[in-house]
C-alpha cells in the first residue's frame, strides 16, 4: 500500500478530530476523502504526512512509518496542505526553483516543464504576492509536483480556482495517475468533482470513516424516490402506510423509497384515489449526489 493508516487517531483534549480511523491507499488510484468542514480531513492529511502525532494509531507512506526522524520518505511525496504558499517577493519561477533545490532536483527542464503544465507560462516573471488566489493555488502545486513525486497529498486542490481552472487540475490530476503513475490522495467538499475524479473515496464525519468504497459503489448509493403530491398529506400517508409503503415527508410532498411503489406508480395512484386523496403529482425521481451525501453523513 501507498498510505496504509490504522486505527489513527487525533485528540484535542476533549474534542476527538479524527475517530480510529483506518485508511488504506493503493498505487496508483485516486483516493478522495470526502467530509463537509470541521469532518476531520485536514488533520487526517496533516498525521499522514508527519505534521500532527496522533494520539493513537500508526500509519506508512510508501513502506515507510512516519515518525519523528523519517525524513527520507518525503523526497517522493509532494504536498498542498489547506491554504497556498509562496515567497511573496520572488516571482512565480523563483519560487518553483527554490522548491526544486530543496528536493534536489538536477533537471534543468523540471522547473520550466512544471510551470508550463500548471499554466503559469504568462506569469512566470510576477511577483507571487500579485497573483489571484487561483494563480497562487497553481503555484502552489507546481512546487508540489516539481520534484516528479510517486504520492501527491492534496488538500481542496480545487479551492479559489474558477470552473476552466478546476477542470485543468481534474485533467492534470487525471493524467498523473492515470500516465505517470502518481498515486494521488486528496480531500474535498465539492461531491460532483470527487465523483469525476477518484477511483475510491472515503466518507468522513465528524472524525470517523463512515462509508469506504469505489467511486462508481458511491454514485449507485444514489436512490430513486416516488415523489407524491398529494393536498392532505397526513390523510395520504396513513393510507400508504397502511398498504406496506414506508412513507417520509418533505418540502416537496410525500417520498416513498420502496422497490414496489418505484416499479408500480400506478398501484400508489390507485390507493390514493379509492382513499379519497388523488394524488395532484407523481412522478419517480432519482436522488441526486449532493442529497445521497448529505444522507450518508446524516446532515440535514
């Protein structure tokens, strides 16, 4: 394994950031850890990558326990941790050297290769503290990547990037694991572009790991709903109820989740008519991501 964490574990005296969590990341994938804010994911990447102890657990990165003293791992391991950094008066390329001499890089192309790759060619001469918060997150990766690492460890790569530039890091992203062989782990927020991207992702709230799986296992997580309008929603529900249809009330009407009244609309819209309440609207809609991952992390 890549990343292989177990039972990891992080406390701040009475507040428990990440719960006994195990993770497990193969060569090669994309693995996402995907959690609203304040789930745990930052101090999980932190403790990965030897910034934080844990309280309890152990982890290794690319056959390598981290612990204090374990620096020799880190030359393949490249790293955005929450916000972008920079030298703030050298300018864009500056900066990437500066981060190529500190991994030891000979490779005269590798700073110019990385600065092309991330789209900085037209800002390479800029001062860093003149740049979008954007530019500043590309140059932040590009200092990440420079060294050609075998695991990038990315925190909200996407964050302050217009929606062109979050589809160039999908596409760089893609194409380093996918060409290059880079294993990538990232966290975010942003479901629809965690569902594009990863091969595997992992649910994360309020610490604890609380769905583990391949990318395609979320998106089927997604479940089709009878929706029924219906005037007397009380009335209708007990009827339904009645018939064996388990019935959950929202802001659009009545939702039934079951296989049969899925498959069999008309035996819902014939119960209702024989009770005395038709239905007004009824129609099958399929559950979207974001609500599929806000019900798995039990959000309202």
């Amino acid at each position: 394994m890549t990343i292989d964490a177990i039972g990891l574990t992080k406390n701040y005296r009475d507040v428990v950031a990440v719960d006994e969590l195990d993770l497990h990341v193969a060569p090669g994938e994309i693995h996402a850890l995907l959690g609203l804010n304040g789930a745990g994911k930052t101090t999980t990447i932190r403790m990965l990558l030897g910034m934080v102890r844990p309280t309890s657990g152990r982890v290794s990165v690319l056959g390598t326990a981290v612990r204090p003293g374990a620096y020799s791992v880190w030359s393949r391991v490249g790293h955005l941790v929450e916000t972008p950094s920079a030298y703030p008066d050298l300018t864009v390329e500056e900066n990437v050297r500066l981060a190529a001499r500190l991994h030891a890089v000979r490779d005269e192309t590798a700073v110019a290769e990385v600065i092309s790759r991330l789209g900085l060619d037209h800002h390479r001469r800029h001062r860093a503290r003149t740049l979008s918060l954007g530019n500043k997150q590309r140059l932040s990766l590009a200092k990440a990547l420079v060294h050609r690492p075998e695991l990038l460890v990315l925190d909200e790569p996407a964050n302050g990037l217009d929606p062109a530039g979050v589809v160039e890091i999908r596409q760089l992203l893609h194409d380093l694991a996918h060409r290059d062989g880079v294993t990538v782990l990232l966290s975010s927020h942003i479901l629809t572009e965690v569902a594009r991207l990863a091969t595997r992702i992992g649910v994360l709230d309020r610490g604890r790991l609380v769905w583990a799986g391949a990318a395609a296992d979320l998106i089927a997580q997604a479940r089709p709903r009878l929706r029924v309008g219906v005037r007397d929603h009380d009335r209708a529900a007990a009827v339904l109820r009645a018939a064996g249809h388990p019935t959950e009330e929202d802001d659009h009407g009545l939702a039934l989740a079951g296989d049969r009244a899925i498959r069999h609309p008309d035996e819902v819209a014939t119960l209702l008519v024989e009770a005395g309440c038709p239905p007004i609207r009824l129609a099958v809609d399929q559950e979207d991501l974001e609500t599929c991952f806000l019900r798995l992390v039990g959000a309202a």
